[in-house]
C-alpha cells in the first residue's frame, strides 16, 4: 500500500548519522537513498500524517510556534527491537520525557492529522522495505548505538510513495536559548 501525506521527522547528525546511515544502507538500501537518518514524531505511530492536501503555510503556522518553543533533546537509543510481526527493525528510544512532549505538541497544535494504527514509539528504522532473513535479522539486533545524542530540528516531508518524499521545510529546535 503506498503511503502519501505530510510527515513530521527530526533527523540525525554528525557521525551518529553517517553511522546509522551505514546500517540503513547495508540492510535496506532502498530506505536509506530516500531520507538521512530520522525519528519519525507525527505519521508513523501515535498519530497518522497530515493530509497530503494541507497547505504549507498552515503547516508552519502551527508548527514554527513549538519549534521556538521547544529547547534541542538529547536522547539516547535503547537496544535494537523487531517490531511484532513485522520486517521492520529499529532503534528505539524512551517514548516518555521531553520526545513524548513535542510529539503531543504537534499532534495537537490544530493540524488535521489522519489516524495511527499504534501508538506512540520513537524509533530510527534500520531495515523497512526487505525480507529480514535470519543473518540479516541477528547482524541488526547486535548494532549498539549507546551515546546520548541531540535532535535539532524538525523536519516536514511530504511523502507520496513511490517517489522519494519531498522536503517542504525545516525549523529549529530554539527553547531556552
């Protein structure tokens, strides 16, 4: 089923992200020449994404405010996890604190968002589009990427797959500076 509507990211950076792109690459090329490194806030889990229809300027209308509202997060990834019967494995990361916060932020600033199927669960996906097989399966659940990291920004992507998903802009992370 082909995914389209507007999705809300905070991407990786420095080494973490060239590292994490490394894995993306080795285990899912497809995935990992669309998009750098990100944690998904608002269109995979906890809420859907924006209709595809939802106009740019309302997006930054109601997302810049908690962008500047909102201090950079350091967050630190759990341990490598399969998602239940699924082919997707990821790096998750504590869905409570400072992440759930922002997340609740976007999903109620009065945007239309479409429904979620699950709920909340922060992750960096390794492997999306192939059949896991059993090497590939134990080679992504031995990755450790334990170093407390910080996001920066939020990112809003179009995305209308299968073409590769359209940046629609950027904002900073600016609370408390």
């Amino acid at each position: 089923m082909a995914v389209s509507g507007i999705f809300i990211t905070t991407e990786l950076e420095g080494e973490l992200a060239k590292r994490i792109h490394a894995y993306q690459m080795r285990f899912d090329p497809k995935m990992g020449r669309y998009l750098p490194p990100h944690i998904t806030l608002i269109g995979s889990s906890g809420s859907g994404p924006a209709p595809p229809d939802t106009p740019v300027a309302l997006m930054k209308e109601k997302i810049l405010p908690i962008a500047k509202a909102t201090p950079p997060i350091t967050l630190q990834f759990g341990h490598p996890e399969r998602f239940v019967q699924r082919e997707i494995v990821s790096l998750r990361l504590d869905p409570h604190g400072p992440l759930r916060k922002l997340h609740e932020d976007l999903k109620t600033c009065g945007l239309p968002f479409l429904p979620s199927r699950y709920p909340f669960t922060p992750h960096c996906t390794i492997n999306l589009y192939p059949t896991l097989t059993a090497a590939n399966l134990k080679a992504m659940l031995a990755i450790r990427e334990e170093e407390p990291f910080t996001v920066h920004t939020l990112c809003v992507y179009h995305t209308k797959e299968p073409q590769p998903p359209t940046l629609l802009f950027r904002a900073q992370l600016e609370g408390g500076a």
